[in-house]
C-alpha cells in the first residue's frame, strides 16, 4: 500500500486472503447475481472480521450459506478461535450445530429468550415448549422411518406482540393464564430456566415482569 511518500506492507491470513477472492470471483461467475452478491457478502465479511483478530466473533447463519468446503473451513475457524481463547457468538436456527460448536444455547422466540442454559441442558433436557418443538423438528438417521413434527401455527406479528406469551396459541400446553400477562425465565437447575407458566403450576402474580427469574420452588 502507498500513501503520504510511505509504503506499507502487511501480511493477510491465508483463510482471510482465500475468503476474499472467492468472494470476488464468486460475484463474476455465478449466474444468478443475486446467490452471488449473498455469498460473496458473506465470504468478504467473514474474511475482515477474521483478519481483524477481533476478540468477539457474532457469525448470524454464515454456515447457511456457501458449499460444504467453505462450511468446513469456517467449521475449523470457530474451533481455532475457541482453542484461542476467543468468544463465537452463532445465531443459527440449526440446533445441532449450536451444540457442536457452543458452550451455552440460548432459545429464543418473537424476540425474547425463552430457554437458556448449557448445550447439554438445552439439548437433553429441554423444557420450554418452543426448544422442544426445534428438537422435534429435527430430523435424524435413527428416526427415519417417523415423520418429522412441524410446529403447529405461524410466527407472531413482531409489531403486534400479544401481552403475555407469544408461543401461546401454537403450544399444546396452552392455558388461558399464558396470555395474561408477562412470563418470567424460571430456574429448572442450574444455569439453566425456561420461560415458560408450566414450570410454575401455571400459577401467575400480577406483579411480574419480563425481566424477571423465579426459582423452582416459587
């Protein structure tokens, strides 16, 4: 690089410098210009924040897109951030591949966190009706003779948010004191709450508010 009568040299990491010429290249040869423009916006973002070094990583459905080779190159990018010491925060709508590469999962749902804890509490033990409809919707090789089970309904007006729980009229646990008003995480163990009146007898206290934890024994 020159500037100012000054030339300047540095070296760029060799994912980072193969991230951005696919990317270009991408933009060239892809037929749908579209599909091209998407990926090369995530190879080329992907590359900077890796060259950054950057202590924090927010990766939102990168692995969505691309073929199985650069999936697995961003695959072993997250394991040597985590080997660094380095955090990865991944919003994915893939379960499974939040367990693979995440400590802690948080669910969430038209906006809110609904279940939060380790991966294998979330994964195992799931206890949020929405966590356990994901799971359900999963498909896997030990299974494959059953249907898979779609969750019932469809996603809420984000602008038109009912007062108490948005999953409500798509849960099968359904009460009529779900709607009535904020939900509290609930503390299942350790680490680990739901959102969720069942956990609570589906018993409510008009004081309650979104922010609020209640233990298990409330």
């Amino acid at each position: 690089m020159h500037g100012d009568g000054f030339e300047y040299r540095f070296e760029i990491d060799p994912f980072a410098r193969e991230m951005l010429l696919k990317g270009l290249g991408e933009v060239r040869a892809a037929p749908n210009a579209a599909q091209a423009a998407e990926m090369a916006l995530v190879r080329l973002a992907f590359a900077v924040m890796m060259e950054a070094d950057a202590d924090v990583l927010l990766i939102d459905e990168v692995l969505a897109v691309g073929d199985a080779a650069f999936q697995q190159k961003c695959a072993d990018a997250f394991r040597e951030m985590k080997a660094a010491g380095k955090t990865v925060i991944l919003v994915t709508h893939d379960l499974g591949m939040a367990a693979e590469f995440c400590s802690r999962i948080a669910v969430m749902y038209a906006g809110r966190i609904v279940e939060q804890g380790t991966v294998d509490q979330v994964v195992e033990n799931p206890q949020h009706p929405y966590t356990q409809g994901l799971l359900d919707c999963r498909p896997r090789i030990s299974m494959r003779q059953l249907r898979l089970q779609p969750i019932p309904g469809n996603v809420p007006d984000l602008a038109a948010l009912p007062a108490g729980c948005a999953f409500a009229p798509r849960c099968s646990f359904r009460q009529e004191v779900c709607e009535g008003g904020p939900v509290p995480l609930v503390a299942i163990e350790q680490d680990h709450t739901s959102r969720c009146l069942l956990h609570n007898q589906f018993q409510r206290n008009p004081e309650w508010d979104w922010h609020d934890t209640l233990g298990v024994e409330t």
